[in-house]
C-alpha cells in the first residue's frame, strides 16, 4: 500500500515542494517532529542531519515534518526558519497542514501517536517502517541501506 502523501503547508530548505510521488525510485526518511520536543531535539534531529550528510542522495531523501498540536505553531514559518538555523538542520522540512481535528493533516494520515516518529518509505513508495520514539543508529542505518538495496 502507498504511504500516505504529505500534506503541507509550506516547505523550507527546499527551491520547490516534494513529494512522495517525485521521489519514487529513492528511499524517504521522514522525522516527524516539533520544535518544543526534547527528544527531537536531542536525539531524532541530530540523527537526520547525520543521515542528510551521510547517504547518497540518489538513494535517500530526508524529509522533516513539523507537526506541532498547536494550530498557531504549525503556521509560524519564522520561527521554524530560526530553529532550523540554529539547529544547523539543511534538509527539506514540510509544514504539517492543518487537519479536520487537533491532529495535524499528515500527523493524522499516518496515525502517528506522537513525536519523534520516524517513518521509512521504500523506493516504490510504501510505507516500511513507523516508529515513534528514537530508533537507534545500528537499527535504522541498517533498515536503510536494506531498503536500499532492493531494487526500484
């Protein structure tokens, strides 16, 4: 089954919007984040920027998703902008549009439970791996380059 596509309300780090779709035939590493969230903060972040600068882009795509509960968070473009900087975090960072309820839209299609999630999408697109909480470096380098390996 596809992954869900991401729904977004603006994008950072990027010239033009992604999407799952145009990035068929490359692994997707989505961290779901929030700027006010320890955890991503200290763990899940730090960790995608290290896969960023890590893999080939060929192979894999790092995409953040920031999906604050708070509507008025997730429409402050600004101070995302700030806490990238200071994060040093250069990937591609989408904007969790707003849902039909608390939930942010994306946050919602993928049933996440909270942040930091992780999700892995494989080269033909479907959804691998879902995790929330920090995955450890060992276990995800591995599913990755597993992913990877198999064919478009």
């Amino acid at each position: 089954m596809p992954a869900p596509e991401i729904a977004a309300s603006a994008w950072l780090n990027t010239a033009e919007p992604l999407s799952l779709e145009t990035l068929r035939g490359r692994v997707v590493a989505i961290f779901a984040f929030q700027r006010k969230c320890e955890g991503c903060i200290q763990l899940s972040l730090p960790q995608a920027r290290e896969l960023w600068e890590s893999f080939d882009r060929a192979d894999l795509a790092v995409i953040g998703l920031h999906c604050p509960f708070e509507s008025s968070s997730r429409s402050d473009k600004e101070a995302l902008r700030q806490f990238l900087d200071e994060h040093n975090l250069k990937f591609p960072v989408a904007m969790d549009a707003d849902g039909e309820s608390w939930q942010p839209e994306t946050f919602a299609r993928y049933s996440m439970q909270g942040t930091p999630t992780l999700v892995l999408v494989g080269r033909n697109g479907t959804r691998r791996m879902q995790r929330m909480g920090h995955v450890s470096d060992i276990l995800l380098g591995a599913a990755i380059q597993e992913l990877i390996d198999e064919p478009a």
